[in-house]
C-alpha cells in the first residue's frame, strides 16, 4: 500500500480539484500555503523511531514486511534529529514512510468521490440499523428512515461501531491527541514522524505538529480530556 500511495494522492488531488467537488473541500484549511485540495502528503525524511534504555523500542526489529528499516546509533540519530533527548541511545529509521493531514484527506477524497459520480447518503435518517443477509451474502441495507436500499456488493467500512451490524470481535479505542504551532520566525523543530514507546509527534505540511496519543479501550466518548492531554 505505500507503494501505491503516491499514485492515490495523485489521483485524489486531481479528482478533487473538478467543480463538481470543490463545496466539499475545507474552507477553513486553506488559510496556509496549501491548496485546498492538498491532502497534505509529506515525504520529507521517513518515520524514526527513538529508542530509549530500556524501552519496547530498544529490544524491538521490525517485521521484514515493514519495509526499509535501518538502524541508527545515538550520533547517527541526533544527525538526523538534533532535538533530539540526549538519552536517547539509538533508533530505527523508516526512510520510505510518508504521512498526510487527516483532515485534509477527507475533505479532499469527498470532493473527489463526488467529482467521480459517487452519492452520498448522509444525516441520522440514513444510518444503517441492519443488513438483509441470505446464505452468507449481503443483499440489501435496512435504513434508519425506513427505507431499504438492495446491493449487488456491499463493503461495510464503520470501525468501531462494526459490531452493531455484525458479530464480530471489534472494540472501540479512544485516541486523544493535540496539535502544537511553531513561532512564525523560528525554524520547524523537527523535520521528520518520530514515534515511540506509546507517543508520536508528526509535523504537518501546514506547520502544526500533532502530539499523541492516548489509547482507551471500550470509549466512545468524543470530549478531549486534561488526563489524556497530559499523557500525551
């Protein structure tokens, strides 16, 4: 998928810059230098991960399917991150690894999926109650509303909520995070993703850099807490 990832941003962009779509793109992202139908991709310099005496980090490789992975002594990390904490011993370096604005995305892939011809349903009348299974295949959506829509194939994509539809094992986790802006005329802190034991810092294309993230296992609850900021 990271491979392919490039072309789909390509693709994304492009679609989302046809009129049919452009109500759809964030007015208020667009106050930076970015277009508005920028999804934000940032390639500049990989994921490192710091490892730390004695944390997961340290004692841990990555998977061969991971891709690209190199490992960097305490100089060679602090090279390539001089703000780096001075206790770091090390770290692994995933140079192919890119990242985008998540809030840009979604306002960018809408707008291209209506540009492309693709209905959207939205509001809660249209909340999906139930499926019409029969001998294993979904025919059909019964509608909050009342009404029913017939499939020929039907992708189910809600997370969490998976198993209001299906009884299947998916639990809920909460993530909080917060973003942090740099002063105008100082440089960026940091260039590249750096993730750890339970944290990652991402600088963003417009200038933010997001902190997170806490993990809660059974939580629907949207509110941003003073505990989970502080963990972050």
């Amino acid at each position: 998928s990271r491979r392919l990832y490039t072309d789909f941003v390509d693709l994304v962009e492009t679609l989302a810059q046809d009129e049919e779509g452009k109500e759809y793109l964030s007015k208020t992202l667009g106050t930076d230098e970015n277009e508005p139908w920028s999804v934000g991709y940032v390639a500049a310099g990989g994921f490192l991960a710091p490892a730390f005496a004695g944390d997961s980090v340290a004692t841990w490789a990555p998977p061969e399917e991971a891709g690209t992975a190199t490992w960097l002594d305490a100089t060679q990390a602090r090279e390539l991150e001089p703000n780096l904490h001075p206790d770091v011993v090390g770290g692994w370096w995933f140079p192919e690894d890119a990242s985008v604005d998540a809030r840009r995305l979604t306002c960018s892939l809408r707008a291209a999926c209506v540009a492309a011809g693709v209905q959207f349903l939205n509001g809660p009348g249209y909340e999906v109650t139930s499926l019409d299974l029969i001998d294993k295949t979904c025919r059909g959506l019964k509608l909050k509303n009342g009404k029913y829509i017939a499939t020929k194939s039907c992708l189910i994509a809600n997370g969490a909520w998976m198993r209001q539809l299906l009884p299947v094992p998916i639990e809920s986790h909460k993530g909080q995070s917060f973003s942090l802006r740099m002063p105008a005329d100082r440089p960026p802190i940091l260039r590249r993703v750096l993730f750890a034991q339970d944290s990652y810092i991402v600088p963003k294309a417009d200038g933010r850099i997001v902190v997170g993230a806490t993990v809660e296992a059974g939580s629907y609850d949207s509110n941003v807490t003073p505990a989970g900021l502080i963990h972050c």
